[in-house]
C-alpha cells in the first residue's frame, strides 16, 4: 500500500500548515522547518519519490523515458473528466463556454515543479515598477508596482539558485539584473538545434544565452548531472479564486530545416534570446518577452500530427504510404525547431478565477472557472514580433518558416495573480510579505501574489518570493537576516 504521511510521524501538533509542496509552497516549509517550526505540508496527490524521508539516500522517483505513460496515460497530470475546470472569455457567454482541460496541473508531491523543465531566468528591475512606468497607457489594465522591488528581492533570487542548484551564465543575458554571485553550476551541453538558429540570430544582431535552468549540468548538492535525455516536460502552477488572472501570451514560430536538427535531443531548452521583451513606452520595442529556443517532440505525439496531416490532405481516406514517409523524413520533429516568445499578460480587473456555479469535480467540489480575454497590449506586441521571428529562422536557413495559430485557451502553463500584493488593503489581497489583510496568520506565496507578469518564466520568482515571505514569518523585521 502506497505511504501517506511522510518525514517525523511522531509529531501531533504544528506551528505551520503549508498547503502544497510545489514551488510555492516547499520553500516555505524549508525555511520554517530549519529554523525551528514543527510544519505539516499537505498535498492533494500521491508521492512518486521513494525514500522521500530517508536521510541516508537521495529519493528515486517512479519516472521514466515513457512519452506514454506522462504525456498519454495521466501518470502525474489529473483527468479533465473527472477534475475539469470551465472556460469562458466574458460573462456574456453565460455560466461557461467550455468544460475539460484549463492550464490543468498535476496533483503530486513536488506539485508541477517535480516533472517539469525548470526554465528559470529573474525578471528584470522594470518588471516590478510597470504600474509607474505604464500609468495611464493602456486602457482596461491594471498595471502595479510591486511592493518588493528588485533589489530587495535580489538576495532571495540568489539564494534560491543555490538551493535548487540553478545552471547559468551570468552576464550572457544583456538585459538582465545586477547579480550579487555568479550561477551555481555552469551552463549544460549546446544543443545542436541551438548553434543553428543561433546562425540567424547572430546575424541579425540578437543575443543568444544559455537558458538558465534548474537541472544539474555537474554533480550538485549529492545530486548526479543531467543526461541531457531529452524527457523534459512542463506543467502549470496552481490556479487560485481572485482577480487579474495572468498567463504569457505566447508566440510560437517553426522553422523547417533541410538538415536534421534532432531538436528532441537534450533538455527541452538549453538557450534563448531576451531581445524582444522590450522597453516600457518604446514603441519601437513593445513589452514582449523572453523567446526560449527548443525542438520537436516525442514519437507519439509526431505520429498523430501527421495522422491529422494525412486525414486533412486525403479528405478522410488513410493513406498508409505518406504517412510512413512523414514519419521517416520527419519534418515535425528532427528538422523542425520552435521559438516561443512568453510575453508579458497585462492584468485586468474582468479577467478572474471564481468557482463554476454548477460544475463540480469526483469529489463533488466546485471546480476553477477562468473568465478570461486577452487585452490589445499583449495582441499588439505579439502581432509586433511574429515577423521578427520569421527573419530569425530565414537567417538560419530554413526552408519553411510559419506562426503556429494561437491557441483558443491559453496553454503557456504559466498562471499569475489573483491574489495580488501590494502596499493598501484597498487594491491588494496581500502586504508584501504575503500576508492577508484580513486575515494576519494566512500567507500566500505562489504566482498569485505577483502583481504584473513579466515576460519571463515566473517559476524562479516564485521560488525567491516564497523564501522571501517565509523569512519574513522567522523574522518580520528584517526577512533578509534568515538568509543562510
């Protein structure tokens, strides 16, 4: 029988609850426990890591190279049919315009953090000024400044690196912040798909880096380095009730090369480019965001595309011959490499997260409804750069280059706000510590509490966020002290 209870079973009494084990919520229970707190972590799904607890030997988790099972057989993500989440984009398409899969995310110990690629680059310093910045622009937004700006938050950034063991290159990025050190580990192999695009970008005079990212590229903290197998994936942060819901609005270019690229091999993103995240008020450079340089799929995945391909162009009637020879040339996966932009989403107040009046889940719980439509700030920006993302790959040799369509529910995976912090009950849910107003022992410290979006991967704030909100418990006064 699988184990529910995990760590010092002895205990009865705490002085913390942390709801989820994620990037959100372990930090927290991290620093709460090193410094003295008896805390219960509750999560909603099983534990795949054997020898969680045990203090002799790293845990060993029940993953594996099988696209079937994680991508195809919900072995960590949760069902649609039994735990959906509704869609609409306005009140005016009543209750619901859809039931089934929203950003849905894995319930497990680990959260989506535990099988996921963990890209983690910092926001910049902007990034947490766009209410000053962007004041007045944009009708319909809600733009703020955050409470806690970069340079107070800088420490934490660091301190999280070391505690995940984060891969980088400090100063490759040109736009990024002021650092205090250096990344713990050095960037991981190049992946050849990488050095190819990154022909076009050169030539165009943009700047490729390698991707920060919290996958040993050597031996780390007892950890062994990462074999580069190519079995990365990405699954979303949680989904909490509250207003100005944020996802990255995202662009997504393909290149088709004549060479093969084997996009697939090695970590799903070893580099990208941060030239298109912008300039507040430039309109010559919009608010974008960073653009993450990866490759084709898995096997299965190739094979349905291609059978929807040979269904489209054969009206219906199989055709076993082109599919074979799809499969064998594989311009979907070896030959083909992607640049996704994750562009900053700008907060507004329609935009929310509330629960379905009548929908409910296996346990017979109201489930998540997102009342969600994109604003023209991050349209226009997109609409800015997809030709800008063409000229990349053209510039690289590629012989078919296209904008994939967007998707009608957004499926960047990466969920912000809702429980917003900020200086003034009157227009945050949280101070900046992350506490509610209303209620002084109740924290968050998840991507609900970010004000604005940003234009890059937000699972490194989180991370910082959350180990800044949780010194601040230790020590109100001064969060920064707890640092170790």
């Amino acid at each position: 029988m699988r184990r529910t209870v995990y760590g010092n079973e002895s205990l009865d009494h705490f002085d913390a609850l942390v709801i989820g084990s994620g990037a959100g919520g372990g930090p927290v229970a991290y620093v709460l426990a090193t410094n003295g707190l008896k805390v219960l972590v509750l999560e909603a799904g099983p534990c795949h890591l054997d020898y969680l607890d045990d203090p002799n030997r790293q845990p060993v988790t029940r993953f594996s190279n099988d696209e079937l099972k994680l991508e195809h057989r919900n072995f960590i993500e949760v069902h649609e049919s039994v735990e959906p989440r509704t869609w609409r984009t306005t009140p005016a398409d009543g209750d619901r315009s859809l039931t089934g899969n929203v950003q849905n995310l894995p319930k497990t110990v680990g959260g989506g953090c535990l099988h996921a690629d963990l890209k983690m680059p910092r926001f910049e310093p902007t990034d947490f000024q766009l209410g000053t910045l962007l004041a007045g622009k944009f009708s319909g937004t809600s733009f703020a400044d955050w409470p806690v700006q970069y340079d107070e938050l800088e420490p934490f950034y660091a301190w999280g690196e070391r505690l995940l063991g984060v891969q980088g290159l400090a100063g490759a990025n040109p736009f990024e912040g002021p650092r205090s050190a250096d990344y713990p580990m050095p960037p991981g192999p190049v992946m050849y798909g990488s050095t190819v695009v990154g022909k076009g970008l050169s030539a165009l005079g943009y700047t490729m880096f390698p991707y920060p990212t919290a996958v040993n590229s050597i031996p780390y903290d007892g950890r062994p380095a990462c074999v580069n197998c190519g079995f990365c994936s990405g699954y979303p942060c949680a989904i909490l009730v509250g207003k100005n819901l944020m996802f990255h609005y995202q662009t997504v270019a393909l290149g088709i090369f004549d060479e093969r690229v084997h996009g697939y091999r090695g970590r799903t993103v070893a580099h990208g480019f941060a030239d298109f995240r912008g300039k507040p008020n430039d309109p010559n450079k919009p608010l974008g965001g960073i653009v993450e340089i990866s490759g084709g799929g898995f096997p299965i995945g190739e094979a349905q595309f291609y059978a929807r391909i040979v269904n489209q162009l054969r009206g219906g009637r199989w055709d076993g011959a082109l599919f074979k020879q799809l499969m064998r040339q594989s311009p979907g996966r070896d030959r083909v490499m992607v640049l996704v932009m994750q562009a900053e989403d700008a907060p507004q107040l329609s935009n929310v997260v509330d629960l379905d009046p009548s929908v409910v889940d296996l346990d017979g719980l109201p489930v998540a409804r997102c009342t969600y439509q994109n604003h023209a700030f991050e349209v226009d920006a997109g609409t800015f750069y997809e030709p800008k993302l063409l000229d990349i790959f053209q510039a690289a040799g590629a012989r078919y280059t296209a904008i994939a369509p967007r998707d009608a529910i957004p499926s960047s995976q990466h969920i912000m706000g809702t429980l917003r912090s900020g200086v003034s009950p009157a227009s945050s849910v949280t101070d900046k510590n992350g506490r509610f107003w209303d209620l002084g022992n109740l924290y968050a410290s998840d991507g609900a509490i970010f004000p604005t979006s940003s234009g890059y991967n937000p699972t490194m704030t989180i991370v910082a966020m959350a180990l800044r909100v949780a010194a601040a418990i230790v020590k109100p006064s001064a969060p920064a002290s707890v640092i170790v």
